[in-house]
C-alpha cells in the first residue's frame, strides 16, 4: 500500500505517519508537506531513514508538481492534513486559507481522479458546525448537525468538504471525511492553548484565559485521532462523514487550572480576559 499523506510535518499529520509506519511497517508513506510556519521537518527525524518513507516538499496548489508526484509514486491512497488551520490568521488573512484549503483540496482531488486512487480521505474539523449553547450541555455534534461557520478557516474547511462530497457524487471519486474536535500530544503547535499554558507556565509566565475563560472544548489525543482516522480509510464507507470526538468537554479555565496543578504553579499566573 503505498499513502500521500499531505501536511505531514504538522502537529497531527506527523504523529499519523509515526502511527501508520509502525503499525504497517510494510506500507510506504509519502509526506508532501510546504513546510509553513505550522511545518516542523525536524518532527520526522524518527523516519527520515525508514526506506519506505519519503519527504516531499512540495504544494498541494502546485498542480503540475502534485501530478508529477503521483506519477512518480503511484500511490493507492491519499490522506489529506494540509490545511491552514488558525482562527485568528484566517481573519486577518483569508485568502491563504481559501487557497490552500479549497484550491488545494481540488488539486489533490484532481489527481486521485486522473491516476486512479483507491481511497481519498479529507481530515476536516468540528468548528464546520460552529458553538453549541453553553446552557445545553447534553447536546453533541452529530454528522448530521447542519453547517454553520464562523471563521474564514472553518468556513473554507466547510466549503473543502462540501467539495469532496461533490466530487464523490459528481465523478464516483471514492472519499471519505473526518471532522475531530480538539487534539493534544506531542508536537503540538506552541501558539495553541494547552502547549502555551504549559510553556508559560514552566518561564512563570502570565497564563492568559480569553473569554472568561467559559468556552468549553472537547479535547482528543492524538494518537487516538490516528488510530479513528487508520480504521475510516481501511474499514470507512465511501461517501461517508465520521465525526471523532473525544468525550472530554471541558471549560478553559479547568485546563489552564489542571496544567497549574500538574506544574506545581499557582493559580495566581492565570489572567482572565472577558474578550
């Protein structure tokens, strides 16, 4: 079985290389990643000398260098992290995101269809069905929760998976999509909440909680992420849309509060913003 796994040197792509080459060390991996500011080549230095593993740096917009890929490689899968992924980055900056998560996600469709691919797996996320209501803690995301964004970035992971479905349907293209909530583990991106607070707290640094420090997140470790994502596109249902979530809702204040603890910090680091 040969796999692309795009954006492979980000936080989650990596440790999904990591997973499949152990589990299936007679598969090959390809990591095509453009190394952004979220892409860390160091993180893959565990299998830089696997021979069944091979680095690309390469764009997933870059058509022509996409195609010339697949034609190199052959691969019977494609598995797709490659994506801008920062709420704050996405406002400020809306056409990267559109870009690289819709254009990009076309490309690497693109390619699936014209070199034949046995499978072809969007990694999504559940900020596509936007917040649910603090004083409603019984309900939960389903797949069948309708789409309602609220960022650039999860409005662009909206209309990515709006596109493979289409693709699905329109061509035969046979995908499948993942929407996670929130991941933690190793290699975690240093600007997202868990690795910052952790970070500032070990320099004794101001820990600093946004809106209250009351929105609640579901939080899910990676490795777990991995192994949801390795059964979907060995054993998953064409057409279909898997949610992944990690039964562990949480307030941020409780997760700034429980780093603290674990660090022996006091408290008295957290600052609370009601912005």
């Amino acid at each position: 079985m040969n796999i692309i796994v795009t954006g492979g040197a980000g936080f989650i792509g990596s440790n999904f290389i990591f997973h499949m080459l152990k589990k299936y060390p007679e598969y090959r991996i390809v990591c095509v990643d453009k190394l952004t500011y979220a892409g860390n080549l160091s993180t893959l230095a565990p299998v830089m000398d696997n021979p069944n593993f091979r680095f690309s740096k390469t764009d997933i917009c870059d058509r022509e260098a996409i195609y010339k890929l697949f034609e190199e490689e052959h691969p019977d899968m494609v598995v797709n992290f490659a994506a801008e992924s920062h709420v704050d980055r996405s406002i400020e900056n809306p056409e990267v995101f559109l870009d690289t998560n819709i254009k990009g996600t076309a490309v690497m469709m693109d390619a699936c269809r014209k070199y034949g691919i046995k499978r072809y797996h969007q990694v999504s996320t559940d900020e596509v069905y936007g917040d649910l209501p603090l004083d409603r803690p019984d309900l939960f995301f389903t797949e069948e929760t309708p789409i309602h964004t609220s960022s650039p970035y999860s409005s662009s992971k909206a209309g990515a998976d709006l596109l493979v479905l289409a693709y699905y349907r329109t061509y035969g293209l046979p995908v499948t999509i993942s929407r996670c909530s929130n991941n933690y583990g190793p290699y975690h991106f240093p600007e997202k909440l868990i690795p910052l607070m952790i970070a500032n707290a070990l320099a004794d640094k101001s820990l600093p909680v946004y809106g209250e420090g009351l929105n609640v997140r579901d939080w899910l470790y990676v490795e777990d992420h991995c192994k949801a994502i390795d059964l979907i596109i060995h054993n998953g249902k064409v057409g279909e849309v898997y949610n992944i979530g990690g039964h562990n809702e949480m307030k941020n204040i409780d997760i700034v509060k429980i780093i603290c603890k674990e660090l022996g910090k006091p408290e008295s680091l957290i600052t609370v913003s009601a912005k």
